[in-house]
C-alpha cells in the first residue's frame, strides 16, 4: 500500500501545481479522507458537478475516495507538494503542520446550536483570512471550512462523566492537542489513521473511538462498540486545502466561479451533513443494540470544565495568530449566539 503511494506520488506530482491536461482539457484531483457516501463525497460530487458544468467541460474533476492515495497525511503531503489539486484535511490530522488549525479541535468552544456554528465557520471572513495566512505559512492555501456535525463518543460503556474516562483507550486523530483534550479528562489517547480503527476495536487494542454518527455507521464501528455517549462536545470540521499556488494562478474567471462555488457548498453541505447524520442513526437503531446516551446540560459541563486549560495549551502551541483565531471565532459565536 505505502509502496503504492509513493509511486503514485511521484507519478503526480510530475504533473506539478497546475491541472493535468486529459485527452477532453484540464483535470483537477480532488482526494478525500473519507469513503464513498460520506460528507466529504457528497462535498466533492457536488463540487465536480459545479465545476464541469461551469468550464463547460474544459474542466473534469477527479475524486479520490479515502485509500486510494494512503492516510490524511499523506493526502496533505501530495496536495503541498501540488500533486492533487484540492484534498480534505482535517484539523485533527492536520495540527503538526499548521498548529493552528487544532483551535477546530478543541471542546465546548462552539454554539450548541449548529446554525451558529455553520454561519460562523464559513461566513466569518476574519477567521478564515487568518487561518488561511496560517496554512500558506506552511504551503497550502485554504479553500474551505466544512462541518461535518456533532462528534459522539462510542465505547464498551457509557461515557457520563470525566471519571468513566478513567483509563480509557480512546483512539484519537494524530493532532497533538487532542490527545490534551483526552488527557484532560483521564483517557489514554491512542492517534492512529482512520483506516486502522475497526480492526484496532475490533482486537480490542484500543476501547473507544470518537467520530460523527455518520462515519460510524459506514465505518460499522457500531458493530464493535456496545455505547454511544452525545454529549455535543465538538463537531468534526474539516477543512478544504488546495496546492500552493493553484487557485492563485487561475485566471479571474475561475478564481470567481471557485468563490461562488464555496458559497453555495456552504448551504448544500450544512443540509446534507444533518440528512446523514440523522439517517444514519436511524440505520444504527435499526440494526444494532448500541446503547444511545445523549448527556444533559450538568453532565456536559463538567466535561466543560475541564476542557478549559487545553485552550491555554492551544495559544501556547499556536501564538499570536492562534490567539487571534481563538478570539475571533468565540466572539463570533457570543455574538451569532445573542443574535439568535
Ligand atoms: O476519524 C478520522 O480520522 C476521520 N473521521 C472523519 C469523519 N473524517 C475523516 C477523518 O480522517
């Protein structure tokens, strides 16, 4: 598979920064973190159909669903390196090279209502500057910020208070902060790439992992787990990164089609994340016995609380422009929340 890759790799990458040229025009790579019928595969088809409709076909975006190229740091490897056009990168795999982005990571920092959050995350135009100055720092441009809904834990048990985290292996994605998050709570954090998950609960080499309904289910991670705790802690944001320089480089007609493109997959994807969510989870009721424990509002703020000293952790990590994000978008959803 690595070997595979690699030669892949290098095969793109000799087509460096720009669109390859197909027999029918131009093509664009896009890769995902996930598989077919996920958030991030109905974001990408949409994107491709907006796209070829738009060039007129001179244009034909490329998928690649999760595995086809390796691990989310593989992918942000390839897309740095302008050997894919446009790839997902998580913040939660993502936090060694841009440790900003791990603000995405941290809990109890959004609204609890998810309208908020959408608005926030995808229309605040400060926050996305900034973070985007953060991700050219390290050779990759920020397109888009894509919320994917609520995380919720599963495990052997329930999860109702920090004390039943007690010595729990949870797999976590690889940013350093949200092992922090984990800590916090007395987990034992164990980072590993999304593809090894199922057989790692499966060989009980960890106990619990933590992801959106939607993921479980088409992940069955739901087969080897026997608790689903909500408790509204985060949602799984993730992020659209593109090569260095691409989008630059387009002409301005096409850096305006991207523009009004981000703008209307900002709606469809916040409609079609709650579609899948909620679907989903009716298929995990209807074929498994996992129990469902949503948590009420003392249980979750004694997760809250101690939450709160990751936040420190997270400027100390990220600086000034870390500092600035963290401000920026808890000012937003103060705001956003009052306006409500
Ligand atoms: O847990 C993970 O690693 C993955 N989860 C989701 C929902 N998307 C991509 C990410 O890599």
């Amino acid at each position: 598979m690595r070997f595979r890759c690699v030669t892949l790799l290098f095969l793109l990458a000799a087509l460096a920064g720009c669109g390859e040229r197909g027999d029918s025009g131009e093509v664009w790579r896009f890769a995902l973190e996930e598989v077919e019928g996920s958030v991030q595969w109905a974001y990408a088809r949409e994107f491709k159909s907006m796209v070829e409709a738009r060039t007129d076909g001179e244009v034909t975006v490329r998928i690649h669903p999760y595995g086809s190229l390796g691990t989310s740091a593989d992918l942000t490897q390839q897309v740095r390196q302008g050997a894919l056009q446009f790839t997902f990168a998580s913040p939660g795999h993502l936090g060694s090279v841009v440790p900003e982005v791990q603000l995405l990571t941290l809990h109890f920092i959004l609204s609890d209502d998810n309208r908020v959050n959408h608005e926030v995350l995808t229309g605040n135009q400060r926050f996305n500057q900034l973070l985007d100055e953060a991700y050219r720092e390290r050779g990759l441009t920020l397109y888009s910020i894509v919320p994917e809904g609520w995380m919720v834990w599963t495990a052997g048990t329930p999860l109702r208070n920090p004390a039943d985290f007690d010595g729990v292996k949870i797999r976590t994605m690889v940013s350093p902060l949200l092992l922090s998050s984990y800590k916090a709570y007395g987990a034992k954090p164990s980072p590993m790439p999304y593809g090894e998950v199922y057989g790692a609960l499966q060989m009980d080499m960890i106990d619990a992992q933590v992801n959106p309904v939607f993921a479980i289910q088409e992940m069955s991670f739901h087969e080897v787990q026997s608790a689903m705790t909500r408790a509204r802690h985060a949602q799984f944001i993730a992020t659209v990164a593109s090569a260095p320089g691409f989008i630059d480089g387009l002409s301005a007609e096409r850096r305006a089609m991207l523009d009004e493109i981000r703008g209307e997959l900002a709606g469809f994807i916040f409609d079609k994340q709650r579609e899948l969510n909620d679907k989903r989870l009716a298929m995990i009721e209807d074929s498994s016995d996992i129990e469902i424990i949503e948590l009420d509002d003392s249980q979750r703020a004694a997760f809250r609380e101690r939450s709160l000293p990751v936040r420190d952790e997270y400027v100390e990590l990220a600086g000034e422009r870390g500092r600035k994000l963290l401000d920026t978008l808890v000012q937003a959803i103060e705001q956003a929340d009052a306006a409500d």
